[in-house]
C-alpha cells in the first residue's frame, strides 16, 4: 500500500466505528501530541493540542450535553497521501432539549499511522445556537 491506501484505509475505520456509535477507535487512533483545530468563532474554536486535552477540553464537555447517543453518518472520504477529507453529517438531542444536527468537513493529516492533526469545519451558527460555552480552559503554563 502507499500512503495515500493507508491514510484512506485507516480514516475509512475510524468513521465506519463513528457511524455505528464506536469513538473509541477514533480516541486510540489520535497521536499522543495530536492537533485538532476547530475553525470559526464560536466559544469551541481553537486548537486543542495532545490527546489529553482533546479528550477533556473539547470531547467531555461536548458529550456531556448530549441526551442521547450522537449518530454520524459518512458521506465522503477523499484522499491524497498523508490527507483525507471526510464529509459526514451527525445527530443528536441536547440535554437542553435542543437537536444538534451538524455537517462536517474533517480535514486529517496521517502520520506514522496515527491521526496527527485534524481541522474541523462545521456549522458555526448552529453550534452557538444549541450548545452551551465549554468550561474555560486553563492554559498548560498557567499554575
């Protein structure tokens, strides 16, 4: 295989495991040092750095406000040696009682097998309209 068979190959498991409910595949996929950068304005964008932080700053907080299991649905997978693009779709009711139904364009970048960096784009509007602010993050120098 080339690199970009196994970029695509490992991208196309982990939205197969996110569309049948399964995100820890997409977690154990994610390089320790990790970068997942969230574009837009919103009180969710930023870069999220290590795969620590992505799992407390961004996806444990984000969980924490869903009623229910979040459902994706993968519609495109493009790829080009170490990049994939992935657009999808995801479903779910808020605890607020608000439905959070966003698309998705995932941007990855493969290294060593892993997913390196990801850049996420998404709907901005709906994001400020259903979801609640995440905690503020206490930067890694601040102490």
């Amino acid at each position: 295989m080339n690199t970009t068979d196994d970029s695509r190959a490992l991208v196309q498991r982990i939205h197969s495991e996110l569309d049948q409910g399964n995100g820890q595949f997409f977690i154990d996929s994610l390089a320790d040092d990790a970068r997942w950068t969230l574009e837009g304005s919103t009180p969710w964008s930023r870069t999220y750095t290590g795969k620590a932080a992505i799992r407390e700053e961004l996806l444990k907080p984000l969980f924490a406000q869903f009623a229910g299991p979040y459902v994706s649905r993968t519609e495109r997978i493009i790829a080009e040696g170490d990049r994939v693009v992935v657009l999808f779709s995801g479903d779910v009711p808020t605890r607020a009682g608000k439905r959070y139904n966003n698309r998705y364009c995932y941007i990855y970048r493969i290294e060593g097998g892993k997913v390196k960096e990801l850049t996420e784009y998404f709907d901005t509007a709906l994001v400020e309209r259903a979801l609640e602010a995440p905690p503020a993050a206490v930067p890694a120098h601040a102490g």
